[in-house]
C-alpha cells in the first residue's frame, strides 16, 4: 500500500510540474506559437482517433442477434 501512495504522490507532483512547464513554455517562452500549434495538433489528433477507432469498431464488430430482428409487422 506504501508504494501505492508514493506513485500517486509522484504523479500528482508531476503533473503538477507539468502544468507549470506547459504555462511557462506558452506564456514566457520564445516557442509559443510551436508549443501552442502542437497542442492543438494533439488534441485534434487525439480526438480524430478517438472517433475513428468508433468508427473501425462499428464496422468490424458482428452485428448482435437482436439487431437481425425485424419489425415490420403490420
């Protein structure tokens, strides 16, 4: 349980860390216009494959038993 509770703490301080890295590179520093550019691509990027592996999973997956049932009593 102790080693839990270190890699949490290390990961809280880290993304802490991080947090404070990423303001000061897009704020103070010469490489905001790139640091900002490639957060955007990131996140577009990210939400991209995200919608993509949707849509792989959509059209690989069988369709389910109840989906080949139809209702087309009149």
């Amino acid at each position: 349980m102790n080693r839990q509770r270190n890699v949490g703490i290390m990961i809280f301080v880290l993304s802490i860390g991080g947090f404070f890295m990423y303001a000061y590179l897009l704020m103070l520093s010469e490489w905001s216009p790139i640091v900002l550019q490639l957060s955007v691509l990131m996140a577009v990027g990210g939400i991209l494959g995200v919608i993509s592996w949707i849509g792989y999973n959509m059209a690989t997956s069988r369709p389910s038993p109840s989906s080949l049932v139809s209702d087309d009593k009149k």
